[in-house]
C-alpha cells in the first residue's frame, strides 16, 4: 500500500510541476531564417532603402525538397544569421500567393524550391536550385 501511494504521490508531483510552470523550459528562440511578410514590390523598395539584396524563396506547399529546406536548412542558426542580416528575406508560394505567377514567368522557374537572389531592382544575381543543406547554401550566397 505504500508503494501504491508512494508512486500516486510521484505522478500527482510531476504532473503538479510540468503543468504550473515551475519546470517549464523557455521558449527557445527561432534563429532561422525570419521570412519577412512582405510582397515582391514591398522587398524591393526595403532592400532598396536597406541597401540590401533580396532573398526570395519559391516554393509549393506539396513539394517535398521545399518541406526539407523549411524544416532543416532555414532553421539553422548560421543560415538564418548570415540571411537575416544580410538579406531582406521573402517567400512565395508559387501557386497560391499573389506574386507566384509573376516570380515564375518573370525568372523562368518551372521547378521547386529555389532561391533568387535579387539586387534591389530585381535584377537576378543568383539563382539556386534545389535542396542544399546549410553549409552548401551559404557557399552559394557568401560574398554576394
């Protein structure tokens, strides 16, 4: 009997302290990549003012070498320090945000995810395909 009520009491601790707060841990910070929300013209005209390029990053919502760059690459902290202060950073959505069509015909993407680097006129500077883990992006972007 007291080991039965022993191990209520544990339980019964636990579920005390994980749900008041005492032993939550901090929330940890995103140090990915900061996708502004901002459309194609708005990144422009920061950039501009920034006297920055652009990152836009194309995707579709079904294309699995995108998820991996969402859920891996993006979220590493190198590649989000070197974008985030380096690049005004933007995303379209290729088939579903208003700017998609345009991005696609205008730099004749006809595949996914990819990278575009644009000067502040939008002008291409680079353009890089395909899933690359962190440290390959970052050789594709550093001293642009």
């Amino acid at each position: 009997m007291k080991k039965v009520l022993s191990v209520l009491f544990s339980l019964s601790f636990i579920l005390f302290v994980s749900n008041s707060g005492i032993a939550k841990v901090p929330a940890t910070t995103n140090n990915g990549i900061q996708f502004q929300k901002l459309n194609y013209k708005e990144a422009l005209q920061l950039a501009k003012k920034q006297n920055k390029n652009v990152a836009l990053y194309v995707y579709t919502v079904w294309c699995p070498p995108c998820k991996m760059m969402q859920n891996q690459t993006f979220k590493e902290a190198k590649v989000g320090n070197y974008f985030n202060n380096r690049l005004v950073t933007i995303e379209v959505e290729a088939e579903q945000d208003a700017d998609g069509p345009m991005v696609m015909q205008k730099y004749g993407l006809r595949a996914h995810p990819v990278i575009l680097i644009l000067n502040p006129d939008g002008k291409l500077v680079k353009k890089i395909m395909g899933y690359l883990p962190g440290t390959d992006l970052l050789a594709e972007v550093k001293g642009l």
